[in-house]
C-alpha cells in the first residue's frame, strides 16, 4: 500500500510538467517558429515636401547701443531725462556748466573780428601800392613786403575763424545729448558732479530695443553638410538672408513676432567650431530685453522630395545604430540600417537606407524577428498621429 502511495506522488509531478508543456503549443512564439505570418502594421513610404529647420540656443542683443560721455570738462549742472525712460536722438540728457566754454567763445568771436580789420587795412594798402609801384612813388621792395603783410593777414582771419569754430564745438559739448533713440539706463552722475573730457566712464547708456538682434552659434559640420545638399540637389532655400526665425522663450512659448536671418559669419570659433548667426526680430512693445536667453528656430531650406518614417518605427541595435523593420517583396521582415536627421513632428527624416514604396513595421514589432513571415495591414490615415505618437518598440537587435 505504501508503495503505491509513493508511486502516484512520483507521477504526479511528471503529469502536471506535461500538461504545461502541451499548453505551450498555440504561443505566437510557436507560430513564428512553424512559419505562420504574423499580422503586422505597416506605413508604406511617400516623398513628400519638407522643411529644414534647426533650433538654436542663443541670446538676445540690443541693436543700438550707445555709451553717453563727455566731449568737454565741468560741472554737471542738471539731468534732464527719467532714468529707464526713452529718448529720442538729439534730446538733451545733461547740461554742463558752458561759463568758461561762453568766454572762450566770445574771446574767439573778438580776436577773429580784430583779425579781419587787420585784414582789411593790409588789403588796402596792397591795392594802393600796387598803383605806387608803377610810377616809381614807392620801390618794388616796398610793394612785396605789403603785399605779404595782406597775406599775412589773410591768413590770420582764417586762424581766428577755426579758433571760433571750435570754441563754439566746445560750447555746444556743454550740451551732452542723445546719439541714438532708445531706452536709457541708469546716469552714473547727479547734479554737481564734475566731469571730465573723453572719460572711461559713461555718463548712462542708450539701447535701442526695437528690433532687437538674436545672435545664436550653428556648428561647422551642420553649416557644411547643408550646403552639400544644397549643392547635390537635396534642398533649396538655404542658409539666405530673409529666412525665417522663430523665437522661443525660455518657458517654451514661441514669441508672436518672426524675424528673418540677417547674416552668418565668415569665421569659425576655434574653440568652440560654431559659426555665429544674427536674426533680426521686431520688438514693438519691448518684451524681449538685451541678454535674455532664447532659442532660434532657423528655416535652412527644403527638402522636395523627402522620406520619413513614423518615430515607432525606428529602433537602435546593440552598436547603437539606426535600423528599422521592412517587409520585403518576399513578405517576409527584414531589417535595414538607416540614417536619420532631424525630427519632423512625429515622424523622422530618412537621409539613406529607404526609398519610396517600401513598407516599415510600425506596430506589432514584438512579435516578429528578422526573416519571419508576415502580413502587412496599412495604417489607417487617421490612426497615424496615433500610432506614430506612440513609443517606439525595440527591435530585435542585429549585428
């Protein structure tokens, strides 16, 4: 009795391990393994139009900028702007004491006017010697000497005139006004402050706010290979002054105002090997202020006819390359290499490995292996933010 009883425990085990095993049979693992297609979604691939574009960090940088300093010395005697308030180009910011400035002109003013008489008589005379000299009353000699004298005297008037000039140039430097309009910062002087000619220091700085230019750096490899597809054929725009740009704040709004691409730069930074970008972008109610960092996003060109694939259809094999599931023209899976560019929405940009008219698995790719048998369904079109949106299902890797 307790023989049998030891039996059945024996075989029990056994029975239950087979029953488990017999179950296993109907697995979609079996059905890859006896040759079954599996059913999977595919996009089959269309060129189509579109556009190059690159996001750039960058700052923000005013478009005029001007330092205020005094032509002459003295004393401030007023301020007549509001600190941060605008100013428009000649309005006056400071009046520096012009009583010194005032007597050096009048000083000129007189010494040119005697100058003149001086000028005057000397003329005179030559004329009258000139007459003399013809019938022997004075000597050649006599008539050369007040001839140079006139001259002399000429030239003294226009001594006296250029010292007038520039003490009246000195008196209107007593008048510190604006060289551009703008937003006015801070005065770094008050009234009674003295204040001297050509000084390091400025007086308040004016920026021009509206527009405003966003400088941003583009790599040198970037620059280059674009202007290889433009050459090839691949792409028409480019980099051209007028392209668009648009500007994204640093909370991630796109700022309501477009600009246009003013310049990129002859040279490359050599520790850094970017090229600089300038976008001019308008700026009518001062949102953006100078420093602010941003991000560009640049139009470079366009590609006509381009091939793209939905994101979920792009996987990474075990060398960290680009690769994604085909059905060939033996419906069977097939994997192929790719190289990718940029993000277009959800999709990505194929820059080679796919041509138009193949079909990548976008879904169901868990259930397949390369060289499995399949059948392909199309994607619905109005399934396809859906699907594409979705995350991407590693492949199986390949070597």
């Amino acid at each position: 009795m307790n023989r049998v009883v030891r039996n059945v425990f024996v075989l029990l085990p056994l029975l239950v391990t087979g029953l488990l095993v017999g179950s296993c049979k109907n697995t979609p693992q079996q059905n890859v393994a006896t040759g079954d297609p599996v059913e999977v979604t595919v996009v089959t691939l269309k060129p189509q139009p579109v556009s190059l574009v690159v996001e750039l960090p960058g700052r923000t940088a005013a478009f005029r900028i001007a330092d205020v300093r005094p032509q002459v010395s003295g004393i401030i005697q007023k301020r007549l702007f509001t600190e941060g308030g605008e100013v428009k180009a000649g309005q006056l910011l400071y009046q520096i004491d012009p009583a010194s400035y005032q007597a050096g002109f009048d000083s000129a003013k007189a010494a040119l006017a005697k100058a003149e008489a001086q000028e005057h008589s000397s003329r005179l005379k030559a004329d009258r010697y000139r007459v003399l000299v013809r019938t022997k009353a004075v000597s050649d000699q006599e008539q050369i000497e007040m001839e140079a004298n006139w001259k002399q005297a000429v030239a003294d008037v226009a001594a006296a005139k250029a010292a007038l000039a520039s003490a009246r140039i000195n008196l209107d430097y007593t008048r510190v006004t604006a060289p551009i309009t703008g937003r006015i910062g801070k005065s770094t002087v008050t009234e009674g402050a003295l204040v001297t000619a050509l000084q390091s220091a400025a007086l308040a700085t004016i920026q021009q706010l509206d527009p405003l230019y966003v400088d941003v750096n583009q790599s040198s490899t970037e620059l280059l290979d674009l202007k290889k597809e433009i050459t090839g054929g691949q792409a028409s725009g480019g980099q051209q002054v007028q392209s668009e740009v648009k500007v994204l704040l640093e909370g991630g709004a796109v700022y309501r105002h477009a600009g246009s691409l003013e310049f990129s730069d002859v040279t490359v930074n050599q520790s850094t090997g970017t090229v600089t970008l300038r976008a001019l972008v308008a700026n009518p109610d001062q949102e953006l202020l100078p420093g602010m960092f941003v991000r560009a996003r640049i139009v470079k060109g366009q590609r006509p006819e381009a091939i793209c694939v939905p994101a979920a259809g792009v996987s990474r094999n075990s060398k960290g390359q680009a690769i994604v599931m085909v059905v060939n023209k033996q419906s069977a899976v097939e994997s192929r290499l790719v190289h990718i560019g940029q993000n277009v929405g959800v999709q990505v940009l194929i820059t080679q490995g796919l041509a138009a008219g193949e079909q990548v698995i976008v879904a169901g790719l868990q259930k397949i292996k390369p060289g499995s048998p399949v059948k392909a369904v199309e994607l619905p079109a109005t399934g396809t933010d859906q699907a594409v949106s979705a995350p991407a299902t590693p492949a199986a890797k390949t070597e």
